[in-house]
C-alpha cells in the first residue's frame, strides 16, 4: 500500500510540475478536475471558462472553485 500511494504522488506531483505554472492564481477545469489552462486574471479565466462550455469551472491556487456556469462567482474575489 505505501508503495501505491508514493506511486500516485510521484504522478500527481510531475504532471503539475511538468506542465502548469504553479503561480497562476486561477485554474480552468473540467469537471473531472483536469486542469486546461491557467490565468493571472479572474476576468481572463470567466472568458475562458465560458468559451469552453458549461462544463469547465474555475478554482484558485488552493483549490477551491470560485465560479461555475450556473452560479458565476462562488466567492468575493476582491
């Protein structure tokens, strides 16, 4: 068990690593959670968000969802 767990991390950690930066503050996903692109503007990561379709959301750098199709903007983003 522990070796399958290292195993996931190792995954997890070098597809972050190797294809985001890790410094944008805003994260377009699917609803799978795959992460599409990343933004340094909110206004930026809406456009994308809904040029992509109803299933794709926003989530900040701690990864929690600030906007939605259905309800726009979760949280006060000031």
């Amino acid at each position: 068990m522990p070796n399958r767990a290292a195993a996931f991390w190792r995954r997890f950690l070098g597809r972050v690593r190797g294809h985001h930066d890790l410094h944008a503050p805003f994260y377009v996903t699917t609803h799978r959670g795959h992460i599409m692109q990343t933004f340094q503007s909110l206004e930026l990561a809406i456009e994308a968000a809904e040029s992509l379709g109803p299933d794709h959301y926003i989530i900040d750098r701690h990864g929690l969802q600030i906007w939605n199709p259905e309800r726009r903007l979760l949280r006060n983003e000031e």
